[in-house]
C-alpha cells in the first residue's frame, strides 16, 4: 500500500522543539543565573509524602510504589505507611540539623488523613507542593478533561484549606500527566510544575492561561531509582550525590548558577541503617560554601 503524499512532511520541523508549551535552547548558551548571595548551587529537595490506597485500581497504570501482592498487601502498605508514621521525623530531625529547606510533594489524601503531619512539615519554613489526591488517582493521556480538572481541585483545594500556604507548585503523581494538565494547573494559580525532567533550570512554558515555569526535578537523582530499582548500595547513593553536585559547581564557575535536585522517600532513605547515609550526602553539600538551600518558590521569586 503506497504512503500518502503527506506522511513524511512534518510541519513543525524546525530548529528547535516540535510543539509549542516551551522554546528550544541550549543550556550552556543561556544568560546565566544568579543566585541570592553569589551562590553557586541551589539545593532543591524533594520529598513525597504519599498516600498509597491498599486496593489499588491501578488505571491506567500502577504507580512506582503501589501494592504488589493480592489484596490485602499489608507487607506493602505497612512499609509506606511507616514512611509518614516514623522515618518522615528523621527527615524533619536533620533537616532543621543541617538547616537545610525543603519541598514536601503532599497527596491531599495524607493531609486530610493526617493534618498534624502538615502541620510538622511547615514548623520549620518548608514548602507544600501539590502531589495529586493520592497515588493510585493519576493523570494520564487520554482522560477525561473534567475529570482532571476535578482531580486537580481536590489536590490543591484541599491542600491549601489544611496548609494555609499559597501552594504554587505541582508534582503529579508517578510524574505523568495528560496533554492538557499544564493548562489545567494555570486555572488553579499554580505557578510551576516538576514533572519535566528535561533540564537543570527552570524554563517557562506556555498554557492557555498564561506562563507555568518549569523547576525539572531529576528523575535520576533520585532514592528510588538508584536504591530500590538500580539496586545500588547507599555508599554509592552518597557517592552519586557527591559527583552530580562537584560536576554542577564546577560548570558554574563558567555558567553560572545550577540547580542541584534531589528526590527523597522516607520510607526509603529514612530506615535507620540508611539516614546515616543520607546525612553524610547533604553535609557534604551544605558544608561547601555559596550553596543556597532553597524551595521551588523561591527559586522562581529570587
């Protein structure tokens, strides 16, 4: 069967992306960043606090971290409970140790669960960022749009009723999204999303309804990938820490200021015999001068 006379034209074929939420352009060719005080580095932390249900639809996919055995799957459930029961006060215990500010990725679902926890999460001046209801309600191609945008509601609603912070930022969960959820995020006042992991700054793109910046979260750097599916040990996880942060202070000293990002799980790097870890990771970071421990809010108002 012969190819029609158009399949092979792409209309969009230019030097640079082919769609239009964000311009093409070259990292090392940018004006270079500033960061407050001369620094060098911003220290960009992510934390999910996430709820996940014991039986999972998992329409159209299940989450990374979802249940695994047949109903009911205490073993899984159990272990991610004890991420926002025990090891999040780690977390919190070395953070305010190291003075060290935070973005806590929260499913709505834990904040109306658990409000006291919200409340831990801010004592110390750490950002809420919207993390979807709960980790088996995803965004995903093809959905309905009212239901997104419903979905989308009940996330930042609720997480700014029982918060009372702005709530500017948006991960998804499991990082997928539809065609039309950067749309949807602008007509609920969020102002950034860390779902594209395409760069090491922030970019704007564009929606319907104006700018929606966004702050790339690395999905490599990240406690999941590296200890649970690359199955590295936690000396390597500090190690790979070290060397992505060395690298980005290097290029700054030509480039300018670089985001250093960092996904952690309490349930992951909050066990006793892996926050040792942790802790040495981020002294190595904070004791070297002109880093900025920052949020995604500030990063975008500097």
């Amino acid at each position: 069967m012969p190819l029609s006379e158009n399949f092979l034209q792409y209309p969009l074929r230019r030097h640079g992306m082919d769609h239009d939420r964000y311009e093409w352009s070259n990292i090392f060719e940018r004006k270079p960043l500033q960061w407050p005080n001369e620094a060098k580095i911003a220290l960009l932390i992510m934390v999910p606090i996430e709820f996940f249900p014991l039986n999972p639809q998992g329409n159209p996919f299940k989450a990374p971290g979802s249940m695994v055995t047949a109903y009911p799957d205490f073993r899984h459930y159990t272990t991610r409970d004890y991420g926002n029961r025990v090891a999040i006060f780690r977390f919190l215990k070395l953070f305010k140790e190291l003075g060290v500010q935070v973005n806590f990725a929260v499913n709505s679902a834990v904040a109306v669960r658990y409000p006291e926890l919200i409340a831990e999460l801010m004592a110390d001046g750490h950002e809420i960022v919207a993390h979807g209801v709960d980790m088996d309600t995803l965004h995903y191609g093809g959905m309905d749009e009212a239901q997104e945008r419903a979905q989308v509601a009940e996330s930042v609603t609720k997480l700014r009723q029982i918060s009372g912070q702005k709530v500017a930022g948006w991960l998804s969960p499991a990082a997928s999204e539809s065609f039309n959820t950067p749309d949807i995020l602008t007509e609920f006042g969020i102002e950034y999303v860390c779902d594209w992991a395409n760069d090491e700054l922030p970019y704007a793109m564009q929606t319907k309804n104006g700018n929606l910046m966004a702050v790339p979260i690395s999905q490599e750097l990240n406690d999941r990938q590296i200890i649970v599916n690359y199955h590295h040990t936690e000396d390597s996880f500090v190690q790979q820490v070290k060397d992505q942060f060395d690298w980005l202070y290097a290029e700054s000293e030509q480039y300018g200021g670089r985001v250093l990002s960092l996904t952690l799980h309490p349930y992951i790097m909050g066990l006793p015999y892996r926050i040792g870890a942790l802790r040495e990771a981020l002294t190595y970071i904070m004791q070297q001068p002109k880093v900025w421990s920052t949020t995604g809010s500030s990063i975008l108002h500097k």
